[in-house]
C-alpha cells in the first residue's frame, strides 16, 4: 500500500488542463512507480511548482494523499532539464514525446519504476546534439522489450538452432525469433547491433556500422515495442 505522504524524483509522462488552473499529471518515479496526482493553481501566474513539472525534464517532487486516491503536489523543483535541443527537432521531439506515452501504456498505477532510468537516460541522450535517434531508438526499445519479457531471440533461429554467422534472416515477429532466408532483409550486421545494445544498460553509440542495418534493425525494434504499446 503507498504511504500517505511521498518524496521522490520524477518525470511527468503526460499532464492535462483541469479546471481553471490546475492540472492533472501522469509522473514516473524510481521509488514508487507510476502516479497520478494534482497540481493545483499551477496554470496560475507565478506559481512556485509550474518550474518542477515540466515535461523532457528531471524533477523531485513531494506529495501528499488527500481523502481520495489522488496525491497533491506540495512541492517541485526541477533538477535537470533536458528540452533545450529537443522541441527544436522534429524528429526528435516527436520520438520523446512517443517514449513517454511507451511507459505511460505499459505501466499500471503504483508499478513500473524500473522503466525510470531507461527513460532518463533516453530523455538525457535525445537532447544532445550528435545524438543519432536510430541507435538511440533501437536501444531504449530493447530495454522496453526487456522489461516486458518480450526481448527478441538474438541466439538461436526459429529451429533452435544457433544463428549462423554470414547469412541472410528474415524476422517471426509471432515467435520473436529469426530465420534463415537468402531473400531477408537482415544479416550478420544486424545481430551484431541488436545484439550489442540489448547488451548495454546504459546508451552508448556504435560505430563503423552501416546505415543500412542500423535503420533496418529500428524498424525491426520499433515494431515489436509497438506491438507492447498496441
């Protein structure tokens, strides 16, 4: 059962327009999962919490349970902020958008806290200048895979056998595995990157690797997160 009063970081998933000046907020934490709260007067000219609850950002925030099931914010503040080079690029500010609906779909009130570092660590890296999305994509839903016990076989084909190395594969999207097919759309490349960022808890880019197989291999882990999401 949750306390009645929580102290936590927290990053805002989704927030909506509630009355005059309040919001309804969907927030992410380490500690306590996934929570619904309210915060109030914060549309207000001057509000002391609208700088704590903003979106591409790190915040710690302090609640409190009212007679319902819904918290109140009594404190926020915003530790880091990582919309500087995001809303800039359209390309990325709608993929940081669509990572934070990704969590908020596939975490239950009061759960999910272990999706909190992968998300911030993605939010960190979508902000940096050089980023390349592709690699990032692939490696933030690998993680999502992970965590919903979806991750694809990167060890054996869809017979059992091992992957064979200088093949053509084809992807089961059924069976999450792969298949030998000389007419497939993935090769010995594309096991070596997914299976290098399945590998990494933490984001780290590949190089000397072709823009071929890493666009391939983002369509591949974006369609099996999606089928998560759906």
């Amino acid at each position: 059962m949750l306390e009645k009063n929580i102290s936590d970081d927290a990053i805002v998933l989704s927030r909506v327009n509630f009355g005059e000046k309040d919001r309804i907020l969907t927030v992410i934490t380490p500690n306590h999962g996934k929570l619904k709260l309210v915060a109030k007067s914060v549309r207000s000219s001057g509000s002391k919490l609208a700088g704590g609850i903003e979106l591409f950002s790190e915040n710690h925030i302090v609640l409190v349970r009212g007679r319902s099931d819904m918290f109140t914010l009594i404190s926020s503040k915003m530790k880091n902020f990582f919309g500087n080079n995001t809303p800039k690029d359209i390309k990325k500010s709608e993929y940081a958008y669509n990572s934070l609906k990704s969590v908020n779909k596939l975490t239950p009130d009061g759960a999910g806290g272990e999706y909190y570092s992968y998300l911030l660590e993605n939010l960190k890296k979508i902000n940096e200048n050089d980023v390349d999305i592709n690699q990032l994509k692939i490696w933030f839903s690998l993680k999502i895979l992970k965590l919903t016990g979806s991750t694809p076989n990167l060890k054996t084909l869809k017979d059992g056998q091992p992957i064979p190395a200088d093949e053509k594969y084809s992807f089961d999207y059924d069976n999450h595995c792969f298949f030998v097919d000389q007419n497939g759309n993935f090769t010995s490349d594309s096991i070596k990157i997914l299976r290098y960022f399945d590998g990494r808890e933490t984001f780290k880019p590949i190089s000397n690797c072709p823009n071929d197989a890493i666009s391939k291999c983002c369509v591949l882990t974006d369609r099996l997160e999606s089928q998560q999401t759906a």
